[in-house]
C-alpha cells in the first residue's frame, strides 16, 4: 500500500497541481516493471518481424513555432541515434502494439503498467518530491533532464532559449538508457530522458480512481483521447520530474519531446532465469554502448 499523488498544497510555481490530487491509498498487487525505458533496437525487432508501421509524423522542436508536427519517426536518426536509446516519436497506440506482439510471441503477460503501479515503482518506498529526495541539486545524478546542457543545445540548434535547472546531466538530448543512477528499486531513467505512456486514460483528477492499482479505463470521453505519461523527459523541468507530477498526450500522439515507454509484467508469469537476470549479451552491449557515450561527450538524440 502506499499513498498516491500529491500531497502538498497546490501552489504557484507548477510544483503541484489539482490533477494530482486527491492523495488516496492504493494498494498495487505484485508485479515486475522493466529496468529499463524500451530501446530503439527492441521497437525496431517489433516493427521487422509485423510490417508495424507507425505515423510517420511527430512532435518537433521547431526554431519559429516552438514545436511543430513535422514529417518524422521512430527511427529518424535524430531522434534514435544508436540502438540502446530510448525509442522515442511513439504514440500510446505505438505502445499498446509493442507490448501486445511481445505478449503473444514470448507467451509472458506483458503490458504496460497502469498509473498507480508507475508511481508506485518510481516512489520506490520514497514520500519526497522526487525519488532521489527533496533537493534539486541531486537531480542531475539521476534524471536526463532539461538541463545547462539541453539549455546549450536547444539555443544551438533551435534558437530557443529556455529557463533550465542549473546542473548538467551530460546528455544534451536523450541518452542511452541505464546511464543514470538507479532508484530504490534499482529502476534507471524514471525520471527523464523520455516520458512513459501508462495504460491510464486521462482524468481531471484522482476522484473515482481505481484504489487496487489496475488502470483507469472508465469516462474516459469525458477528457477525450488522452492518455497519461509519467516520469518527464529529457526536455522536463524538475517540477515534472517529481513522482506524483502527470503528464498526457492524445492516443496517436507521436513526439521527439520525449514520449517513450517502459514494460510491466505480472508476477509469475515467467520464471525462467533470463526474466528475473536479464539478457546476458544485451548487459554486455549496453554497458559498451554506455561507455562510448561517455567518451563522445554524452550528446544524445533529438
């Protein structure tokens, strides 16, 4: 059981506002959440061996609008520079396919984790703004996030001058997944590098909200067809980072701002050692990929 959303006063900064409200108890059964965001090589496997072809526009960053939808994808090389980042310019649909196929190829009850169980994996044991405590300062430890960094990067190649936390993450955009430190349940990358579709329509708020941690698939016409993210990404400021903060997108809604995924499992539902060790040969890759990020400065993808 743990207490789920936020439970200090609404105030004017963006820290907290009336969606995260009110705290309630949830009492999440048990289940696995994946180490890691889902990479770019595992979305790629998807779309190989189904034909899965996915829109081929997504939210940008644009130099005079902000951001614009602009003709893209998935598998743009800026958005999805080596294999082990994050794949990103994915819509909840995109989402809801992937692990759908990986469900029925491995046999295993894969799926998207619900809300509650996202907040509960981040918190990890934690009632602090953020995972890693109140302060801010840690953050850059643990987050990819909008950062001194990305501050540099979007001037550079955007002409857009944004407000950052005054840290730097090494990373101007996302960053292969895993290269920041763990929380409490030795999850990385809960908060940042890309935001995390849940399986959750949206609602104004926690009223009516299912108290057991199954995901909230009822009225939700009542907020159109919109879904929840959590986590914030690389371009989140540290208010979105905190673990009761929501975010949302529309059901075909594909975005480089960083909108990504993670896999949750129910428990018993594989019991073979890979499931509870990991793929040895993608530790190994991925702890490579890790250190030629390093040596290259951390620049990531856009």
């Amino acid at each position: 059981m743990f207490i789920m959303g936020s439970t200090e006063p609404p105030i004017g900064d963006g820290s907290h506002n009336l969606a995260e409200g009110p705290p309630h108890e949830v009492r999440v059964a048990s289940f696995s959440l994946a180490k890691y965001e889902t990479t770019v090589a595992q979305f790629r496997q998807f779309v190989a061996a189904t034909g899965y072809r996915a829109a081929g526009e997504c939210w940008e960053f644009d130099r005079n609008d902000g951001i614009a939808l602009k003709e893209s994808g998935w598998d743009a090389p800026a958005h999805a520079p080596t294999d082990y980042h994050p794949v990103m310019c994915v819509s909840w649909s995109d989402a809801q396919a992937y692990v759908q196929w990986l469900a029925r190829e491995t046999g295993r009850s894969l799926r998207l984790p619900s809300e509650a169980e996202w907040e509960y994996a981040a918190r990890a044991g934690s009632s602090t703004k953020y995972a890693s405590g109140d302060a801010p300062e840690q953050l850059c430890s643990y987050a990819n996030m909008k950062d001194r960094r990305f501050k540099a990067a979007a001037l550079r190649d955007h002409g857009l001058d944004m407000l950052v936390t005054d840290c730097d993450d090494g990373a101007e955009y996302t960053a292969i997944v895993g290269l920041y430190a763990p929380n409490g349940h030795g999850l990385h990358d809960m908060m940042g590098n890309v935001a995390e579709w849940v399986a959750d329509c949206q609602h104004p708020d926690y009223r009516g909200a299912p108290a057991d941690g199954a995901p909230w698939m009822r009225g939700c016409e009542a907020e159109g067809d919109y879904f929840i993210t959590r986590g914030g990404s690389y371009s989140s400021s540290r208010q979105v980072l905190r673990s009761a903060a929501r975010g949302h997108g529309g059901r075909g809604n594909a975005s480089s701002l960083g909108e990504g995924f993670r896999i949750a499992e129910d428990t018993g539902s594989c019991k073979a050692r890979s499931c509870t060790e990991g793929d040895a040969a993608f530790v190994k890759a991925l702890v490579s990929a890790r250190q030629a990020q390093r040596g290259a400065g951390g620049r990531g993808a856009e």
